[in-house]
C-alpha cells in the first residue's frame, strides 16, 4: 500500500509546461522526461511519436499527481477530524463522573454560548474554559479531560517559556478542520442552542461534536490513483502502436522493461523529481556511510543499511492490475 503525500509540482500549469516541452528539444527537457522520450525514440526505434508519446503520458502523470495532492489534503482533514472527535468522545465519560467538574464546565458552557453565538471564537473561549476548569482538581479524570484537550498534564510537558500560555491542540485541530466540518459541528451547536431553554451543557457540547463529526474516513492510499495513471499511459502507447507489455529477465530480478521504465520516469518527474532511483549512490558517496556502519555494533549494524532505499512509484502490481499482456521475450538490460 502506498501512502499518499504532499506533491508541490502538482500546482503546475500542464499547459505551460507541455508548451515548454514542444518548444524544446528532448535534450533540454527535465531528465527523466528525456530518459522517457530516449525509450520511445532509441530503444524503440520510433522517434517520429516520441515526442508526442512522452506529452500525452506528462499529461496522465499530471492528472495522477493532482489527485495524489487531492486526497493527501482530504486525508488530512479526515484525520484532524478524527482527533476532534475522539477527543470530544473521551471527554464525556471523565464529565460523567466528576458532578463537581460537571457543574463547573456547565458554567462554561452557558457563559460562552448564552447568548446563541457559535464561532471559532466562540468554541474556542470554551474549550480555554475547560482547561481553567481541570487545570485546578488533581483527580485523574480531570487529567484525562486535559489530554483530550491538548494542554499540558505533566510539569515535564509545560513550555520552558509561560510567558505565553500554550494554546490547546483541540483549538489548534478546529481551527484546521475542513470549514464544512466545521459549519456541521457550529450548526449542531446552534440546534442544540435553540431547543434548549436551561442553555447547553458540557456533556451537550461535546456529544454534539462528536456525533456531527462521524463521517466517513477518506481512503489513506493511493493505489488506485496509480492503477488510473497506468490505464492511462497504456491507452497513450497503444494509440502510439506500441504493446504496453511487461518484459522481464529471469537471470535479472531487478530489470524493468521500456514500458515500465518509461511509466516510472514520466511519473516521477511530477512526484519526486530529486529521486535518486535511477541514478544510484556511486562508491565515492558510499564511502563515508561505509565508514560510520563499520563503526557501529554488530547487531545495530545487522539492522542498519548503507545508503537510502529507492522504491518503484509503479510496481508490477499495477501493470498486473490494468492487465497487460506478459512479454515472455528476454531482452538485455539497457
């Protein structure tokens, strides 16, 4: 499974940098759309549609990296979300038990939301007062309120400097939720507010929150963003005349063939364009790192390796997955 991340290069302007690509020739292009465009033209022997292959597959690997940026900030929200929630649904126990606790956040919560505002302003004043509430009582259901809220429990997690006071990772998490979820909890809230004649609780307050926030969870991975790019890029190559196949060597476990190289090397100039996978470490950078591991103790040794591990953004999972033909041919390693 892999994990989806951030891609800067996913804020590109495709039209601009395919205008840059046809207004250049294949030499000055980015390495690995050069390497790409060498396959097509040398390996295979076509360099009439190179160039025109290698712009058609930019453009599939453009679609895969915004919607790789897409969901990582999708994933994200989902995930401070999920903290919001999580916190809120480990607060109402703790309250439940404490009825001088309970009374004293009811306070809060009718000072705060008395007068039928809900804002991030107003959410945030009361989950301050919350923290004022617990920080005074030293029984451990108080402590357990202020960890789901964020604030320091232990006299080892305060800040070196109080000048400031530390502001709660609940509010931190709220304010960085995605606003829809926001409008979601703030309208639960407001409900609430208007049904109620004796004013909220901290109990009603925090269920309220909890309950508007189960949603779905967004898929973390990206496979199938993957498998979409290398559906793409085969249609590109069929149309070119080419058989988008996986070529393999028996003798040679870690030889990729055209296709795959060329899926490998138009993505990665969208995804990791400082990637080092085609291009290892040679015995110079090595050296040094040889020097440190030779240093250190047997065991750790045994579990420490020389030098960074480049994976495959495209592995043969995915060209399996969209289902091209298996190329029995053995070719020599370029």
């Amino acid at each position: 499974m892999r994990r989806v991340k951030t891609v800067p290069l996913a804020r590109r302007n495709l039209d601009a940098y395919v205008m840059r690509l046809n207004h250049s020739e294949p030499q000055a292009w980015p390495k690995f759309l050069y390497r790409a465009w060498a396959i097509v033209a040398k390996e295979l022997e076509k360099p009439d549609i190179a160039r025109e292959t290698v712009i058609d597959a930019v453009a599939a690997a453009h679609r895969c990296a915004v919607a790789f940026s897409n969901r990582t900030l999708a994933n994200e929200r989902s995930r401070v979300r999920n903290e919001i929630s999580s916190a809120a649904l480990k607060i109402l126990k703790p309250i439940e038990r404490r009825a001088p606790i309970q009374r004293a956040l009811d306070e809060v919560a009718r000072r705060e939301f008395g007068k039928g505002h809900v804002d991030l302003d107003v959410i945030a004043s009361f989950f301050n007062g919350c923290a004022d509430v617990v920080r005074v009582h030293a029984s451990p259901d108080a402590k357990r309120i202020m960890r789901a809220l964020g604030g320091p429990v232990d006299p080892i997690e305060m800040p070196e400097d109080r000048s400031e006071p530390q502001t709660l990772n609940l509010i931190n998490y709220y304010e960085a939720m995605h606003p829809f979820d926001r409008g979601a909890v703030e309208a639960g809230l407001r409900k609430h507010i208007s049904y109620s004649s004796a004013g909220l609780t901290a109990l009603d307050v925090f269920s309220t929150i909890a309950h508007a926030l189960i949603l779905a969870v967004i898929k973390e991975d990206g496979a199938d963003l993957l498998t979409a790019y290398v559906a793409d890029v085969e249609k590109v190559w069929r149309r070119a005349g080419f058989r988008p196949s996986r070529v393999r060597n028996p003798s040679k476990s870690k030889y990729r063939g055209p296709y795959h190289r060329f899926l490998e090397l138009v993505l990665i100039d969208h995804l990791d364009p400082r990637s080092r996978l085609f291009d290892p470490l040679s015995e110079e950078e090595l050296d040094p790192a040889r020097k440190i591991h030779a240093s250190l103790p047997k065991e750790l040794g045994e579990d420490t390796r020389i030098g960074p591990k480049y994976e495959w953004l495209i592995s043969e999972h995915y060209l399996r997955t969209v289902k091209t033909p298996s190329e029995k041919t053995v070719l020599k390693t370029p």
